[in-house]
C-alpha cells in the first residue's frame, strides 16, 4: 500500500498571508455589512460623540435587536459585525462611572451568535482591536505608521489611534518572518542548511523592524492619556474586581443568566510571540502562566491559534541548529540573533508596562497589578523575558 504523503504546511490554510501575516489582505473597512445592521453601525461609529455625554448607556438600550441568522454574512463580514458588537459592549460595560452588570438582550444575543460563528469569546478581543481595525490609505504603499488609519475608536484622539497603530504596523511588520516558515520546517526535514539560513536572515531582519516600530509608542502615546483614557475600555471580566463575578449577557440561553468571565483585549492575544516561540522552540514552564498563554488561544481567530499549534508539532529547528552548528557557525548566530531579538521585544514590552501602566497605578492610588487581560502582568513579563534569555545556544 502506497504511503499518503501529509499536507503541505501552507500558509493561506491559515488565514495567514506573506505580504500581510495576520492581518487581512484587505483593509476591512473596505467590507460591507446587510442593511439590518444600519443602527448598530451608525451608532459605533458616534461612540467618540456619544461616549462624551456619559450617558451612552440609553443610546444602546434604544438599539433594535438584529436578528443575525436572517444574514447571510461571509468571514470578513462575521469579523466586521463582531468588532461593532466588541465595541458597544465594552462601551456599554465600561462608558459610565459604574461598570454595568448585565448586557442588554438587543446587544448580548447578537454578540453571542457571531461570536459562536467565528469560534471566539463575545467580548472584545485583540482580532477586533487591532487586527480588523485599520485602513490603508494608499493601496500601492506598505501597511504602516503613515499609510494607515484607524477604523474604530471609543474615545478618539491621537493617543488612542496610535497605540493601536503600533500594533497593526508590528503586525505587518512580521508578515515576512512568517512567510518563511514554512520554507524553514521544509529544510530541517530536507537537512538543507542553506534554505535554513535564509529564512532566518529573514526573521532577524522582520524581528530588526519589528522592535524599531515598537520602540516608537512613545512619540504620539502619552502614559497617563493611555492609561486613563485608553485603558479603562478594554479591560475585561475575568480576575476584575470591578465585575467580580463577571457579565450576565441577557437572553443568551446558554449562558442561563448567569455571569460569565472572560479575559480583554491583551497584546498576549496577537498570534506573532507564540508563532516564534513554537518555530524556536522556546518552551516556558508549566505553570499558571503557561496556562494563561494556552487560554489566551481562545481569544485568537481560530485558524491563527491552529497555525501557533501547527508550528509547534512541526518545529525541530533548535535541535537542528544545535546538532550542525559546529560544522555551520552561522546557523547558531541566526538562531541566537533571532532569539535575542525576541527577548529584547520582550524587554521593550516590560519597560512600556512599566511606564504606561505600574507607574501609573502609583500616582492614582490603584493598588490593581492586574493587567487588561486578567494577570499579574508584570510578573508574567518578567517570567517571558528570563524563559526567553534561557534559550540562547552556547
């Protein structure tokens, strides 16, 4: 009997692009949601007008409830509805001086539905903050600080745009780091050193732009605007103590009334470090910290999450360098410079938690060291760091 040859690890099985990563190929502004969504979308895109009457509570509660199964709606449609739905509700949870307790039937059983069709927590995720959230200027021009716009904000202004700039750009950023994996996993099984080392010239220089954009936050991000008027609405309802027992979504009946947790929008749920830690198999310690990592995949679009689990049954590529690096000097400098380059990403992110987030919680008399996504953050940083710097061959 004839052995079946397996699947070749293709990218676009992925929802995953060489020219782009992540992000979809096209802005998804460009996508256009069926007439029955006309209220939700104009209100979502008043949120900075209304959100300033502190009274935005009374303009979702007048919403008419969109029947979603009368759609026929396509990925990028399901993700754009999503994204409208994250925003209102996080609007509507966190837009007054106390955060509301249960989401109203008209905003909650819509939210829900889309969110069981796209495989992801109905609440508002980094896929919808950052990911699906961006317009391109000039088509023929890179996706990055410049070429790109925001789509969709709570309060506005150029702190929040930029911050979530940054992040679509490192998103971009990373497309051609991995675009070549597959080429990668291809040559350790073929013991082709050559195609080994060119791919990880090219995640040297991808990680190279990557931590130069990253280290640009700073220049149109103040810490305290972030943290007092960025922050607040992306916080979730899972290890909060202003929802300790979660969200009562209403009239969703899976969840029977009854509060439910999850975790908010975390730069944790961008599919980029897991990827790379998979592809250089950076393993971090079973604990409550690697449980959070693992958790943090339901907050991925699914196929994303599916190519972080790919990546990690496939990869062998530390103990192919470790094995021919004698005879191959350059294969260990490139996997080091690469894992360096990883770390001091890691190091950057530490130092930005720091400034825009534990400093903060100082000057405001906020003892919380909880994080948007739940977690003690800056020991969970500090942990990713010190696992990363392990991994460097000697």
């Amino acid at each position: 009997m004839t052995a079946i040859a397996p699947k070749p690890f293709q990218l676009e099985d992925y929802e995953v692009s060489p020219e782009t990563g992540f992000l979809p190929t096209h802005s998804p502004s460009e996508v256009q949601l069926p007439d029955i969504f006309w209220q939700v979308q104009k209100t979502v895109s008043l949120l900075p007008k209304l959100m300033a009457t502190r009274k935005i509570r009374s303009f979702i509660d007048s919403i008419l409830k969109v029947d979603v199964e009368r759609a026929t709606l396509n990925q990028m449609q399901l993700r754009q509805a999503m994204q409208v739905y994250s925003y209102l509700t996080h609007a509507y949870v966190w837009g007054e001086p106390t955060p509301a307790q249960v989401l109203p039937a008209n905003i909650a059983v819509p939210f829900y539905t889309i969110a069981q069709k796209l495989g992801r927590p109905p609440i508002l995720s980094y896929a919808s903050y950052a990911l699906d959230n961006w317009v391109r200027i000039y088509e023929t021009e890179p996706i990055e600080i410049g070429n790109i716009m925001l789509w969709q904000n709570f309060l506005g202004g150029l702190d929040e745009d930029w911050f979530i700039l940054i992040h679509i750009d490192i998103e971009a950023k990373a497309a051609p780091a991995l675009a070549v994996i597959p080429n990668i996993l291809q040559g350790i099984g073929q013991d082709n050193k050559t195609t080994v080392i060119s791919g990880l010239e090219n995640i040297k220089q991808a990680w190279i732009n990557i931590n130069t954009t990253m280290k640009r936050m700073p220049e149109a991000c103040d810490p305290y605007i972030y943290y007092n008027r960025v922050r607040p609405y992306i916080h979730g309802w899972k290890n909060n103590s202003a929802l300790p027992k979660g969200l009562i979504y209403e009239g969703v009946e899976a969840y029977g009334e009854k509060p439910q947790q999850f975790r908010g929008s975390t730069g944790a749920q961008s599919s980029i470090v897991p990827t790379m830690d998979a592809l250089f198999n950076i393993a971090h310690e079973s604990d409550p910290l690697q449980e959070f990592l693992i958790e943090l995949r339901d907050y991925m679009p699914p196929l994303h999450s599916a190519f972080v689990k790919e990546v990690e049954k496939r990869s062998t590529l530390r103990s192919f360098v470790k094995t021919r690096m004698e005879k191959v000097p350059k294969l260990k400098d490139l996997y080091n410079d690469c894992v360096s380059l990883i770390e001091q990403f890691r190091t950057q992110h530490l130092k930005f938690a720091a400034a825009y987030i534990h400093q903060q919680t100082a000057k405001f008399n906020n003892n919380t060291d909880i994080g948007t996504g739940g977690t003690p953050f800056m020991e969970y940083l500090q942990k990713h760091r010190h696992e990363n710097s392990q991994h460097l061959l000697t």
